[in-house]
C-alpha cells in the first residue's frame, strides 16, 4: 500500500461514503421501477444507477422501459425517497471518528439533490462537520461523470486539483475524479479487492492512506 503526502483538500462523496444512503434510495428506486412494469432487482439497480444525478437516472429508466416516465412519477420518487431516508439513513460505520481526526480542509461534492444532502447529513449528525462546505451537481453544468463538481469544490476551496484526495464509492465518481487530475481512493465495504491500489474497506483506514497517520 502507497502512503502519499497529506493532501491540502479531501473531497468526500455523499451517499455511499458519508452516509449509507445507496440501499435505501435504490431499494425505493427499485420497487418503483417494478411497479412501472421494468424487470429489475435490487442489486441490479444498486450496481447500474449508483452515482447518477436524478436526469440521468430519469433518462436510463426511461430507455430501460422505451417509454417517458409518467408525469410527476420523479416527484413520488423523491418523496418516496426521503421519507425513507428520514427515517433510516445511518452514517457510515467508522467515518464520524474519522471526520474529528482529519485537521485538513475538507468538503461534500455529491451528483444528489440539494435537498436529499442536506437531509441525509441531518439526520446522520454529519451536517455540522460540514457547513458552508456543501457541492452538489445543481452548481455546475455536468455532474459527475464529468469532472465539473470537483473543478468547481476545489476551486471554490482555493486548493488545485493536483493537491485534491477524493474519497469516492461509484464508478462515475472515481472516473469524475480522475478527469479532474485528482488522486481518488475509493471505498467499497467489504471490499474482496481491498489490495488493489486506491481502495480501501474500512473508515478507520482513511486516515493512514491520507498521509495522516503511519502504518
């Protein structure tokens, strides 16, 4: 495992890596897919929707059924979806510890809505670890995959991008990341590959591959 120099912004993903949103949302998502007549399961909408912004969503689901979704069929969703959230999201296991260690500047970059962030950090005791630090894909033109949000974070921040550590759980957000001229680490619990570089199956262990702390 590679130890590199602390970096002088860590940008975290939202959901997935600061709250364990991603079963809840694509369990939801899930259900309503299969009321709309789409043949789906859970893990097969957890591995294909993870990460997208809500039009990108709306566009795949709308390709999978050959048809445009039926009017205000997102905006049941999104209700179905916090209120699910509301009463169920948890923080992420180890990251609130990691979140009192880490003394370099850091922030949020999440393709979700505005609104789901901002519940989602509530309801987990996050949201005060990060106030006025908060990027969604709603501030720039293209999210992510695009590398626009973490332009945009770090810019905003004052730090370049090569001086950037994003920690990310989907695909789009680490291919978003690496657009940017970002090191990104990428975390995936339970993860059976955790030897490959850059990714990593326990909180507790971002510290160290940060460059904070020595093995």
């Amino acid at each position: 495992m590679t130890v590199q120099r602390c970096p002088d912004l860590v940008i975290f993903d939202c959901d997935g890596v600061l709250v364990d949103s991603e079963p809840i949302v694509l369990g939801v998502l899930a259900e309503r897919m299969r009321r709309l007549g789409a043949t789906i399961t859970d893990a097969e909408c957890l591995r294909d929707f993870t990460g997208l912004t809500t039009s990108a969503t709306a566009e795949l689901i709308a390709a999978r059924l050959g048809a445009p979704l039926p009017q205000k069929w997102l905006d049941d969703l999104t209700l179905a979806v916090d209120r699910a959230l509301a009463e169920r999201v948890q923080a992420v296991p180890g990251v609130t510890a990691v979140l009192d260690q880490l003394t370099t500047p850091y922030c949020v970059a999440s393709n979700g809505r505005p609104e789901k962030v901002a519940l989602t950090l509530a309801a987990t005791g996050l949201a005060c670890y990060f106030r006025g630090r908060v990027f969604t894909a709603s501030q720039v033109l293209r999210g992510k995959p695009a590398p626009d949000l973490f332009l945009f974070a770090a810019e905003t921040m004052g730090v370049s991008p090569e001086r950037c550590v994003v920690i990310e759980d989907s695909e789009s957000g680490v291919s978003a990341a690496r657009a940017a001229g970002m090191r990104v680490l990428r975390y995936v619990a339970n993860a059976s590959d955790q030897g490959v570089e850059g990714v990593f199956s326990r909180m507790a262990d971002l510290p160290q591959r940060l460059g904070l702390s020595q093995p």
